[in-house]
C-alpha cells in the first residue's frame, strides 16, 4: 500500500503512460501481498504477487518510495489517519485503492503494523459487503477535498464524523470491523470452515456496543428529573412545617440522584473502555492470524521458484508471534475492563434500590398532604426510576450475553 506522509497535505503524484490501460489489475481471492519498508516508507522487500500486480520490476521499486503505487483517487484523509496510527507504534488497517506502473488500478484492504526500523504491510483483495459502501465513502471525501483543498486534519475529522453517522464508533471500530468482514468473506469464498473466534469476538463486539449505547441513554435520561428535589424542596419550604418532612426526603432523594449520576458516568465511561479494548482485541486477533496466513503464502511462494526465503519469513513469523501476545494482552485487559464494569453495575442496583425507598416515603407523604403539586412531582420521579430500573435490567441482560461470549472466547483462543 502506498505509505505516502501526509505532513504537506499535497499530493505526490507520478505521470501516467500516454494511453494507460482501462481497467482493474487482475489478481485472485487466495493471493496475498506484503511489502516491508524502512522508516521513511522507502521498500526494502516484498513478495511476487505484490511486484506482479504492482508491474513495476524489483530494481524499479527496491529503495523507492512505496507512494509510487499510490492512485490520485485516495483521500488524504486515510493517509493521515494511516501515519497517525503507526507513527505512534500503534498497528493500522485501511482500504487502499493502488496504481500499477501502467496505469491500471487495484484494491486491497492493507494491515501496516510497525517492525525494527520500518514497518511491515500485508494486504489481501476486499471482498466483503463493506467494503463498496467504503469505496463510496472514498469517492466522496476525496471529491469532498479537492473541492475544498481541505487540510489532511480537517479531512480526517470529516471522514471520521462520516464513519460515525454511519455506526462506527471511531476509526478502531471501522478497520475492526472491516478487517473481520474481509476475513470472513475470503473465507467463505476459499470454502474454508468460519473461523469460530471471530463470530464470538463480532458477538462480543456487537454486545459492547449496546452496552455503551444503553449507558449512554441512561445519562440522558437524568437530566429529566435531575432538578425535581430541588423543586420538591422549594414547594415544601412553602409550606413551613407542615413540608418539612418532604423536604427531608427531597434532600435524601437529591443525594441519592447525584451518587446516581455519577455512577452512570462511571459506568459509560466503563462501557467505552470495554468497546475500545474489544474493538482493538478484534483487530489485534485478525492481524495475528492474518500475518501467520501471509507467512505460510511466502514460503510456498519462495519455495515455487526455488529461492531462499529463510529471513523475511522468519521476520514475518516473529511479527506473527508477536501480535498474537498483543491479542491475548488484549483480552485480558477486556476482562479486567469487563470486571469493572460489573462491579460498578452491582453499585448502581444497590443505588437505585435505595431511590425506589425514598421514593415511595416521598409518595406516602404527599398523599397525606393532599397536595397535587408533590404528587405530580413524586410522580416525575417515579418515571425516571422506572426507567432507569428498565435500563439497568438492559444492562444485566447485556452483562449476561458479554460474559457468555467471553466464556466461548475463553475456549477457542
């Protein structure tokens, strides 16, 4: 893939023959590419299929620049993001449309991940039902800056919001999920056996997001009855002391609430960690298999023509080895995510029944008092208990299907 930086926010583009070829270069679902280059993006290795459907020769691109296959078509945004990640030791997953030396173009979905003084690129074809609605979103950004002449930044904020609308989270859950969608429809075309690990890591993927989602509602909803103590307690102080004692349960009842909220913050802020750090476990997990895959493709590649590939599959290998201890680093850090989550979760229940008690003291009084003002109060409060209860109830229903998927995991990693 072209590892172009982004810092000018131009573009380095190189002349196209007189008549390039129409079309798309042609290369099969079973074949896989992977390039190595040193820190300034300069190619140092690669395998046959990549030089093959690059059609550059291997003394035209050793110690050139990796943007010399980079097409005009691709956003600068996905640069931008593409350096932001692995500048920052952090490995990076994108769609990348490529340019051949003849003009002719190709996609690939790209794993780049860093290695000792460079970093490793490993790419196969897309062919999952994301990945059109992704070159659509190409298309439109990238039309989107030269319109503008949008700064790579400004661009990358754009297409992150875009992704957003469009149900990812962030970045790491888009190439997440992507970088599985791909793995699953390569999969199914060779007629391979689904790979079991990544339906449970979808499901637990899927499951983390509605748990951020439900926390997230959650917190809105407070703010509907955050105020009615403090109106209870202005309407009892009117009343002398005759509202002394809704004025006492108003002010247990606020209490009560402010430990709320600040639990629930507590707990989307949880919820989120748990998505991030399965979202990123997912990738982590289909990189480690993947490299493993681009490995073993190599060695019979070298073996085939009869050369010597002892070094860069060794290379290759070791980076296999390495994100599979990054991925398993990474599911413990999920469960020690997850088990905080559940701590806090059994704080919120114990919060919540202590609400439901002063409310119903609250409800007693105000019926006594005959007074249709702190019924109608009481009454604002009982709604906003019940839902919160109804979203707690969410939540352990959540918590059920995420400590079932972690189980399943558990037993298949």
């Amino acid at each position: 893939m072209s590892t172009a930086r982004p810092e000018t926010g131009k573009e380095q583009e190189h002349p196209l023959p007189a008549a390039p070829p129409a079309g798309e270069v042609p290369f099969g679902i079973e074949e896989i590419f992977f390039s190595r280059t040193d820190r300034r993006g300069r190619i140092l290795s690669g395998n046959d299929v990549f030089q093959r459907v690059s059609r550059y020769s291997w003394d035209e691109m050793t110690d050139r620049p990796h943007n010399i296959i980079r097409h005009p078509d691709m956003p600068r945004a996905v640069f931008y993001l593409l350096w932001d990640r692995i500048r920052a030791g952090q490995p990076v997953g994108a769609y990348v449309k490529n340019r051949a030396k003849d003009g002719r173009h190709y996609w690939v979905y790209a794993v780049v991940t860093p290695v000792e003084d460079g970093y490793l690129s490993v790419r196969l074809k897309p062919g999952s039902a994301l990945f059109p609605a992704a070159s659509r979103l190409y298309a439109s950004v990238r039309a989107q800056e030269r319109e503008s002449d949008a700064r790579p930044a400004d661009s990358a904020l754009a297409m992150l919001g875009r992704l957003h609308d469009g149900g990812f989270r962030d970045y790491t859950a888009f190439m997440a999920a992507a970088l599985a969608a791909e793995m699953k429809a390569r999969d199914a075309a060779l007629g391979r056996p689904r790979w079991t690990v990544l339906d449970h890591f979808e499901a637990l993927a899927g499951s983390a997001g509605v748990l951020l989602a439900t926390t997230g509602r959650m917190l809105d909803l407070t703010s509907s009855f955050r105020y009615t103590p403090s109106n209870l307690r202005i309407q009892a102080a009117r009343m002398g002391d005759e509202g002394r004692a809704i004025a006492e349960i108003s002010t247990n009842y606020g209490r009560i609430s402010e430990s709320i909220v600040a639990n629930l913050q507590q707990l989307h802020a949880a919820a989120a960690e748990v998505a991030a750090s399965v979202n990123e476990g997912l990738f982590l997990t289909c990189t480690a298999r993947f490299q493993e895959e681009t490995a073993r493709f190599f060695e019979r590649e070298a073996a085939a023509k009869g050369g010597s590939s002892a070094d860069e599959a060794m290379r290759l290998l070791r980076q296999t080895e390495d994100y599979r201890a990054f991925a398993a680093k990474k599911f413990d850090l999920i469960k020690t995510h997850i088990d905080r989550f559940f701590d806090l979760t059994g704080d919120m229940k114990r919060l919540v029944s202590g609400l439901v008690a002063v409310r119903v003291m609250g409800k007693v009084e105000s019926v006594n008092m005959y007074n249709g003002i702190f019924t109608e109060l009481i009454g604002d409060l009982e709604k906003g208990q019940e839902a919160l209860s109804a979203g707690l109830a969410e939540i352990w229903a959540i918590n059920t299907r995420i400590s079932d998927n972690v189980e399943q995991l558990e037993g298949r990693r």
